[in-house]
C-alpha cells in the first residue's frame, strides 16, 4: 500500500514536470552586465513571461560561469540600496516578472573567469514544480537606466 | 439620593480631568527632532593609486563624488555607467572642467589599485580613492552618506555593504551642492553637470 502511493506520488510528479512550468515560461531579453576586471560577481537580467493559469515561481538558478548563483533583489529605503537574497522569484498567471539593475536579478557570484563582451552565459532556470529552462544570457557593458521604463 | 450620586461623580471627574491636567504628561517627544540641516560636504583627502588625491585639487571643477565598493555588484555600476554616459554627452571642453571621485565605502577590500581598475572600467575620468576606515566614515559622515556592512554568506569575502546610492555634486567652489539620484538616465546627469558649469 505505501508503495502504491509512493508510485502514485511518483508518477504525479513526473506528471508535473511533463506538463511544467518551464512550458508556460517565456523569457525576453536577457542579458549578463559584464562585470569590471576586478569584480567577483555581476548580475543577470531578462523578463519572465507566463502564460500559464497558475502563479509561477523561479526557486533557483545556475549557470557555469560563476561558482554561487542566487535570486536577489534590492530594496531601497531612503536612498540607500539594500541587496538581499530571496528564496524565489514569482510570476504571477499570464503575468510577468521583470528581472532589472537595483530590483530583482539572477546574482553570479565568484565568477571564475573574467567574462567577455559578447560572451553567451547558459543560465538554468529551476520552478517551483521542478521543471526547468535554460537560456543564453549575453554578456553587455552596463548601460545607463534608459530613460523610459523598457527599452527595445 | 440621585443626585448626590450625580454629584459625586461629577466631583470625582472633576478631580480626574484636574490629576490628568497636573500629572499626565503626554508621551510625545518633548526634545525638538533632530534637524535635517544639510549635509556640510567638505574637501578631503583620500589615496588613489597614483597617490593622494584632494577634493580641493578639483577647485575650478565641477566635482561628481560618488561613494560605493568594487564588489558591488549591481547598484554601483548603474550609477558609475550613467555618470560615465553622461560625462560622454559632455564636450571636451565642457569634460575638461568636470571631475569624478570613486570613494570606497569598503576599505577593508578595496585597495587603490583595485579601485583605479574598477572605476577606469566605466569611464577613465573617474578616480578610485580610499583610505582608512575612520577617514572613509567621517566624510560620509560630511556628506550624509550611510553605509553598513550586511552579512551575505556567499558574498566575496562574507559580507555585502548596503550604501547611499546617490552620487553628489560639489561645485567648483568646492561646495556641497546637490546630488543626483540614483539610476537617473545620463541625459540628466549631463543637465546637471551643465547647469553648474555655467553658474558664474
């Protein structure tokens, strides 16, 4: 009988990721800020898209460049820039959730070699049912915030 | 027999409402709130890796100072690209009396070389200094900058520094006039560079 459920549970799961996130999830743009000679992290950025009835979370990311990946955002109270880790990134159904400099971003830390302009970073998105998705992420200069809110 | 109950009670108010008169102090800040005068700013003296470098060396310039760290791994190089951008709207006359300061808010990591690395990256008008961390502290201290160490496991060397992400505007008298936001785009950094360049 335990078995049976733990099948059951199994194939449930397996059902899950069949019919995953990752298939719901569209991701624009994104892109890895090349980071200075002498910085050990930067970020990348890109908007994520779900076309999905259900609210999304990303749970975690990876990528091969860089030895510790993690979800950030930034909080600013009264002019000063808080970077904090966050356990998952949420995008809600037929919503999107925006990843950009000083809000949320996919944070590579302890790069282990120094990047080029130009260079494609895999990038490993993980959801919260287990399904996952990876994207090419190049590697740009930092630009200036553009002056309206999305750029094309 | 009412109304001498009425009247106790009216008796018994009164001297309520005169004990509150006399000993009820009301808890809200009797002291004034501190006074948000603006920040003082004021010339310092920082190295960089080409050696000491002076705010007052810059008089005659319009000084950008900004205050962030080499690890910083996103808010300062928004703010250092659009400043960077925005001296690049600049002509060459017009860059030529401006100057831009780097200080680390993270002297324990950042050495001068480091920092002339960091900074040059964005735009090689902009010089990285630093120096002691009291030195560092009291010319935040000056321009009303805060800075804190957080600790962040997986950060290079364990901690990441939460910092003012304004960058500050000192005149070419040398005085503390302004400041630009953070992320704002490099067309406004250019204007406001501009409009103190033509002040007499």
């Amino acid at each position: 009988m335990k078995q049976l459920s733990l099948l059951a549970a199994g194939l449930l799961f397996s059902a899950g990721v069949l019919a995953g996130a990752a298939d719901n999830v569209t991701v624009q743009e994104p892109y890895v800020r090349l980071a200075p000679p002498s910085a050990p992290a930067t970020g990348a950025f890109m908007v994520l898209k779900n076309a999905g009835d259900k609210d999304v979370k990303v749970v975690k990311a990876d990528n091969p460049a860089s030895r510790v990946t993690e979800l950030h955002t930034h909080i600013n109270e009264g002019g000063v820039m808080k970077m904090r880790p966050v356990p998952a990134i949420e995008i809600k159904a037929k919503g999107e959730a925006v990843l950009k400099p000083g809000s949320l971003h996919v944070m590579l830390i302890d790069l282990k070699a120094p990047m080029k302009e130009g260079d494609a970073v895999p990038i490993t998105l993980t959801f919260d049912d287990g399904s996952s998705k990876t994207v090419d992420a190049k590697v740009v200069r930092p630009v200036a915030a553009p002056a309206m809110e999305h750029k094309h | 027999m009412s109304q001498r109950i009425l009247l106790t009670i009216a008796i018994l108010l009164a001297a309520l409402l005169l004990g509150l008169a006399f000993f009820w102090q009301p808890t809200l800040p009797e002291r004034p709130l501190p006074v948000a005068a603006a920040p003082a700013g004021g010339d310092f003296t920082l190295q960089a890796a080409g050696g000491p470098v002076a705010l007052q060396d810059f008089r005659g310039k319009v000084v950008l100072v900004y205050f962030g760290y080499t690890y910083c791994p996103d808010i300062c190089p928004t703010s250092l690209a659009a400043t960077a951008e925005g001296l690049k709207l600049l002509t060459p006359e017009e860059l030529a009396r401006v100057a831009v300061i780097f200080v680390s808010v993270d002297p324990e990591r950042d050495t001068p070389a480091r920092l002339k690395e960091y900074a040059e990256f964005f735009h090689p008008a902009i010089v990285g200094v630093t120096g002691t961390p009291e030195e560092v502290a009291a010319i935040a201290r000056r321009y009303g900058v805060f800075y804190a160490r957080q600790p962040v496991e997986t950060a290079g060397g364990g901690y990441v520094v939460d910092h003012t992400a304004d960058t500050y505007i000192v005149a070419a008298d040398g005085r503390l006039d302004g400041k630009i936001a953070h992320a704002s785009p490099a067309d406004q950094v250019a204007a406001e560079i501009r409009k103190r360049l033509t002040k007499p």
